[in-house]
C-alpha cells in the first residue's frame, strides 16, 4: 500500500513557489495469521472398521475425501453398507456427505457444507 509523503522539503517548496515533487512511501501491509487451519484428509475405505475412524476425523474437524473405488471392485455390498453407516453418522452429526463420479465420497464438518 503506497500513501503520499509529506517532507519538510516539499513544504517548504510549496510556499517558495518551487514545484513540489511527490514522495512515495511503502507502508507495510498488516497481515493476520488464519485464526484456525482446516485439514483437508485423504482416507481410503478398506472395509466396515475404517467408519469409525473416518468420523473421529470429522468430528475434529477435518475435510475428509475418502477413496472408494478399491471396495467398489472388491465387494460392493460391503460398500454399500459402509455408505449407509456414513449417512447415519453424517444425519447424527450434522455432517455433509457428496460422492463424485470418480470414486470418492467427501464428508464436512457442521461449519462446511458442500456446493452442489
């Protein structure tokens, strides 16, 4: 940020009839540190078991994007029933939960809500 400056020079300048050339001075840009960071996690869902740690995630506020294509191949009930147990948890916490169309859900926390 630049703001014009005022010397002593240029003043007395201005009242002998001198032209006044202008100063410029860089003022330093006051900056605030992030009050809080928000971690964005990246999990992959193996099976039933990882659930729980996926929302402990959330719960502490983390974006989580998890991987789901590996169990989509392997066993799609257990998929299935894994997704139903994360809109649970999702409806219970107020939680966002969205799926992409590459194989990825993605779980918010209360503060963040998905754009769709």
């Amino acid at each position: 940020m630049l703001q014009r400056g005022v010397t002593i020079m240029g003043l007395l300048n201005g009242l002998f009839g001198k032209k006044e050339e202008e100063e410029l001075a860089e003022v330093p840009e006051e900056t605030e540190a992030p009050s809080a960071q928000i971690a964005v996690r990246i999990e992959t869902l193996r099976d039933f078991t990882d659930i729980d740690r996926i929302a402990r995630n959330v719960r502490e506020g983390s974006i989580v994007l998890i991987k789901t294509k590996d169990l989509q191949r392997k066993d799609l009930g257990e998929f299935q029933n894994c997704v139903a147990k994360l809109k649970r948890v999702s409806s219970t916490y107020g939680f966002d939960l969205a799926g992409t169309d590459e194989g990825y859900l993605i779980i918010t926390p209360t503060f963040a809500k998905i754009a769709r």
